[in-house]
C-alpha cells in the first residue's frame, strides 16, 4: 500500500491522475485559497436543474427519487462492508476497539451510531469510539475548516491500540482530518477501513478495506448531507449491526444486550423473552428477577432449565454468547 498522506496533502494538494474520482481535475495551487475538487459528490445533477422553480410536492419528489437509488449504492458495496466487518469483530475479540473518525456529516452519523451501541447491545462504550473533527463543539454546531486539519487527525489517533480497528468517513474520501487518523492508526499496527461515497477515493490507496459506494450527484450540488450522508448512515449502522450479531449479541434477531434498568426495559426484556422460549409473561419475569435484570442470564435460565448463577457462569465461559452458553450445558438447538 502507498503512502495516501503524498495523495491528500494536509495543504489541500490535489490527488495524484491515477487516484482521481471520474471527472475529478487537479485543482491550481493557489485560487484565492480555494482548493477545487472535482470528486462525484461535488458534481451538478442534470435532473435537478429547476428545482427551484418546482412546488413543494414535486421538489419532495425529486429528492426522493434519488433517494430511492441509494440502497442499491449500499448493497454493491456490501462485499468490503462484509470484509470491514469481519476486521471489526477480530479487532474485538482481540480485545482492541472500533475507532470511528469524521468530519461534518460524517463524523455526526458516526457519533450517532457509537452512542446507540451500548443500550442496544449492552456492550463497553469503549468497544466503538466515536471521533469527530473539532470534538463536541463540532457536534452541535458547524465548525468550518477543522476537515483540513491532518495534524488533528493524527492526534486523535494517536492513543489507538494495536490490533484496533480505525474506520474514516468521508464522503469526498479525501478529507484530510481522516486520512491524518487513518495515517496514524496504520502506524499503530490498526487495521484500517474507509467509508466513501467515491470509489475512486483518493484515501482509498492507503487502507485495508475501502467501502465506496457510487451514490452519484446530489439533489443540491455539493450538500453530501443527502444521499452521500444517507449511503454512509445505512452503511455504518449496516456495519455495526453485524459486528454485534457475530459477537453474539443477539439471539436469533431479538436484542438480548438489553438489561432491564428501568420499568419500560423490564417490559420490553419481559417480551424478547417470551418471543425466545415462547414462556409465559409471569415465568419470564420471575427468570428476569432472579437474574438481576441480565436478559441474557435469564434467557439461558428459562431455555437450559437451570438457575441464573449457573447461566451467568455458562455466559461467562462463553464470553457472553446465548447460543455457546446453551451449548455448554448441553442444550441442543
């Protein structure tokens, strides 16, 4: 792989011939400060052009029929979606972390999508970090410029242990905040996954895994906070859905992380019990309080017939899975 910082230069130098997107033309050294980019997500869509001059109604259909064409960008992507995945789930078997970096939009949807992990899946907040260019101010409020910031990105990677998982968003895939990351993450013996919405990313040269995925010209030029943000928001939720279902998190498709903290969890819990054993209401309860609120430890008490201590040991053993826990004491499927 080559050195993709020489292809995004933190002073905004444009990608070599080779590395362009279709269309994308090497931008003049100085243009009044500006830095030209020709990626697919800047171009002009030929279908929108009197968008302004349309109704409500049919300016909502416009947007949506190219909404509608991003789900199949998503799924021609999903063979290095699988490969990002199964780096994800050796990264945390390994006992590293996901590590998430964005810019904008991107690091918004990542943020997002880290924050909802833990009371969907019941996992550590620290199995998937979430790192957006300019910290929390940038969250809530735009902050221009901290996008072109390398140095910032190799700084919030800095602290990522070997063995970790470094995934960057960028919907250009030139974001020079995200290749700095990406940069310091493959020093730290990370391996390294990028998110695009060009699959001729200019940051693609340089990692493990590229996801990019072909959404095309937006309804508004240049605002990748439409089908670009749209693709990337399916892809990562996509893509931290499965690393927990292959780190058994789930039971079939029922969400048995989920721990009954408050009386409108232990509802919820009570129910994904019944749908897993087909037990009544009053038995799954009873196993739910006897396991402390652990759905798991409850679900393997109520399908193994044995008592909550014996099935939060069997999880123990097999590091949380339902399906391994049920094995182990012998319980055929």
């Amino acid at each position: 792989m080559h050195d993709s910082r020489r292809d995004t230069p933190p002073d905004g130098g444009d990608a070599p011939e080779e590395d362009r997107a279709p269309g994308e033309v090497a931008a003049p050294e100085e243009d009044g400060g500006a830095v030209i980019v020709r990626a697919p997500t800047e171009a002009r869509n030929s279908g929108t052009h009197d968008i302004d001059l349309l109704p409500a109604l049919d300016v909502l259909r416009q947007i949506n029929a190219e909404d509608v064409t991003v789900p199949a960008a998503v799924g021609a992507a999903l063979p290095e979606l699988a490969r990002a995945v199964e780096l994800g789930v050796a990264a945390l078997e390994a006992g590293a972390a996901i590590h998430y970096f964005g810019a904008g939009t991107s690091g918004r949807i990542a943020a997002q999508d880290a924050a909802e992990l833990p009371p969907t899946y019941g996992v550590p907040a620290d199995w998937v970090v979430a790192h957006h260019a300019g910290g929390g101010e940038a969250l809530a409020r735009a902050v221009e410029g901290i996008e072109d910031d390398w140095e910032a990105g190799r700084a919030d990677a800095a602290g990522i242990a070997p063995g970790s998982l470094a995934v960057g968003l960028a919907a250009s895939g030139r974001t020079p905040y995200v290749g700095g990351a990406l940069e310091a993450a493959r020093e730290r013996s990370a391996s390294t996954v990028l998110i695009s919405a060009n699959p001729r990313a200019p940051l693609a040269g340089g990692v493990d895994v590229h996801v990019g995925m072909s959404t095309g010209a937006e309804v508004i030029a240049g605002s990748t906070r439409m089908k670009a943000g749209t693709a990337q928001k399916l892809a990562l939720n996509a893509f931290s859905t499965a690393v927990m279902v292959r780190m058994g998190r789930t039971y079939s498709n029922l969400m048995v992380g989920v721990d009954a903290t408050n009386r409108k969890l232990r509802g919820r819990v009570v129910t994904i019990l019944t749908q897993a054993t087909g037990m009544d209401e009053r038995l799954c309860a009873e196993a739910l309080n006897a396991a402390g609120g652990d759905t798991r430890a409850a679900l393997v008490s109520l399908l193994a017939g044995v008592d909550a201590t014996t099935a939060s040991r069997a999880l123990g053993t097999a590091r949380g899975r339902v399906r391994a826990a049920l094995a182990e004491l012998g319980v055929a499927e």
